[in-house]
C-alpha cells in the first residue's frame, strides 16, 4: 500500500475527512474489470461514505468546513435544465459516469503518488467519490450536507443502497397500499427495496436469492414469502405467477445478472407489470428480452441513486431516519474491517487505499 496525496480542493469542490465507509457490490464490479471500457488505474474506488468537511474551494457556498456530509455518485447542481425538471434526477454535468476518472472542472486528479523514480503520477477518481481514502476530493455539487445530529456511521448508506433501494419502490416503481412485489437479490439494495415497499403498504413482498440465510434478514426489512432459486424444479417466474395469480404488479432486479433480469421481467403480470433494473450489468452483454413481449403490456425502466434529487431530497430522507421511519440498521454494520478489506485490495490490484479511523477525531 502507498501513500496517497490529496490536494486542496479547486474552484466550486470540497476536500473531505472520511470517517465511515462501506463496500458495494459495485466497487466489486469495478474491482474485478467486468466492464472492460472502464478500466481507468491506479484508482481509489468506494462511494458510499460519510466525514466532514475540511476545506472548501473557490465559490462554495452551501458548505463550509465542519459540515457533516454524505458523498454522492450523482450530483445535483441545481440550476441546469435537468435539475430544474421534475422528470428527472439526473445532472446535466455532474451526473453518475462510470467512465469518468476525472474532476469536472478542470480534467485532472485530486489524488497523485510518487513513483521510485521520483516522478508524479495521477491517481484516478472513481464515480464522483472514490471514499476508500482517508481524505476525497468533491465537486461541491457530489456532497449533501446532513444533520449535524445523524449517526455518520449509518448516513454512509445513504450514499448508494438504502437511497437506490427505498427510492425504487418510492419514487421509481411507486409502490401503494396493497401492491404485490418481487425483489431478486436481497442484498442491500433488495432489502431496501423492501423496506420501501414495506413503508408503502405493499400487501405481499416476495424475495428470491439463492443463499437462503438470507432470508432471516429480509424477514425484518418486511419480506413476506421468500424463493429459493436454486430449490425450485422449474423457473421462477413461473413459481411467482403461480403465487401471485399471475405475477406481481413490480418486480427489482438487484442482481446484474442478465438471466435474473428475464425472471424478473417474465414475473410481473401482463397488462401492467413494471420491472425496475438496479443490478449493475457487464459490457457487453444486451436486454435479454425481445421487443415484441412489451406489447404484452410489462414494462422495463432502470433507476440510478432511487430516482432521488441527491442534494435537495436526500435530507428529507435523513429527517426521516432521525424521525425512526427507516430500519436501516438491521440491513448491514457499515463498520468496515478496513485492515482485512485493504489487504484484499492491496493483494488483487494496483488500487492505492488509505484508510481511515485510527481513531474518532474529526480533525
């Protein structure tokens, strides 16, 4: 593992302490090079965190140093015509890019580390965050500022998992009293997705993974029948349909995997079934469906950071945590055991990580 040197940040971004982060499966993706136009290294990935503010740069205005701030992969910055419209919440600039390794202002890297020789060499960013670090440079626009009173260690969920999840039955797919509904994958993302459903008044929420102990977890987030896919003796959409009557109203893909997405798809009812996509998926592999089974009346529709406006919405739904609304505790500790996930890094890659909480100070 190397040292990593952070700059001050530049016009309109912040620089960060990060005291809490979490791992997700994204990272992992990522980690492993499934998507091969992706490959940008040395990298620091992560990109569900929470710290505070350090220092701000020229012509930041809502934040200031001491803030307690959640980082986001799909910023806001408030006045383009995407930010202005309520059909989206994407940025016109500072939008989620997985292909992006750079700031925004200015094309170069906050991070940089010197080679045996003496030379500089940029380190490269990692979906507007990169949190596996001891310190981040943000654009401004890619940091929310939360309650000075919210437990840091589980706002860093609200990052990536909780807000994608609860947003895709909230805002994506929205959910309603007495919906029926089939989460596929029932990691963080799923059980949020759950939880979301379950505050919506979802009459039946049915989960499918293929590690059954699982199951014990979804229960608490408001699954209410689970699926087994590897103990079924016939596809599982099938199985739903037969449960359902026909299949549920929405189902949630949280997989990446193609064949899911396709159970998850045929497992909605014809007429109205609606299929959210969060799973991230490899290149270059294509939808797994033909277009003539959208006559059919099923729909498909992806859904980035929950459909959630991140700088104007995401505070309402730390108020709501606050407020005892969300269980977000029961889906996960995002208490890393940094020493064990940095020497899986270090050993598997040319990623360079610094890792935080030696000890609680802020500063």
């Amino acid at each position: 593992m190397e040292e990593v040197e952070v700059a001050p940040p530049r016009r309109l971004e912040v620089r960060v302490k990060l005291l809490f982060t979490s791992i997700c499966h994204t990272d992992l993706s990522f980690l492993k090079g499934e998507n091969e136009l992706q490959r940008k290294f040395p990298r620091i990935l992560g990109h569900e965190a929470a710290g505070v503010v350090e220092s701000v740069g020229e012509g930041v205005e809502d934040l200031a140093a001491g803030d307690h701030v959640v980082p986001i992969f799909n910023g806001e910055c408030g006045a383009c015509a995407y930010c202005e419209s309520d059909k989206t919440n994407l940025c016109g600039t500072y939008r989620v890019n997985p292909f992006k390794s750079t700031m925004a202002s200015d094309g170069g890297t906050r991070f940089s580390v010197v080679d045996g020789s003496g030379e500089r060499r940029p380190v490269y960013h990692f979906l507007n965050t990169s949190t596996f670090a001891e310190y981040t440079v943000l654009d401004a626009a890619c940091a929310v500022k939360v309650h000075p009173k919210a437990p840091l260690d589980k706002m860093c969920l609200l990052s990536c998992g909780i807000s994608t999840g609860v947003g895709a039955a909230w805002n994506t797919a929205n959910i309603n009293t007495g919906s029926t509904v089939a989460v596929f994958g029932l990691g963080a993302v799923g059980l949020a997705v759950a939880e979301g459903a379950r505050l919506r008044g979802a009459a039946r929420i049915i989960g499918i993974d293929i590690n059954s102990e699982k199951f014990t977890k979804g229960k608490e987030m408001g699954v209410t029948d689970f699926i087994d896919s590897k103990a079924c003796d016939k596809p599982v959409h099938e199985v739903i349909r037969e449960m359902t009557d026909g299949g549920v109203d929405c189902s949630f893909e949280c997989t990446g995997i193609n064949d899911v997405l396709r159970e998850a798809f045929l497992s909605t009812h014809d007429g109205w079934g609606l299929t959210v996509v969060l799973g991230i998926h490899a290149t270059p592999k294509m939808m797994p469906l033909h277009p003539m089974e959208l006559f059919d009346g099923r729909r498909i529709t992806g859904c980035v950071f929950g459909d959630f406006k991140g700088k104007s919405q995401l505070p309402d739904l730390v108020d709501k945590f606050m407020n005892g609304v969300h269980r977000t505790h029961y889906i996960f500790c995002c208490k890393i055991a940094f020493l064990l996930s940095s020497f899986y890094h270090f050993f598997f890659c040319s990623f360079l990580f610094i890792f935080p909480h030696r000890n609680n100070d802020i500063f």
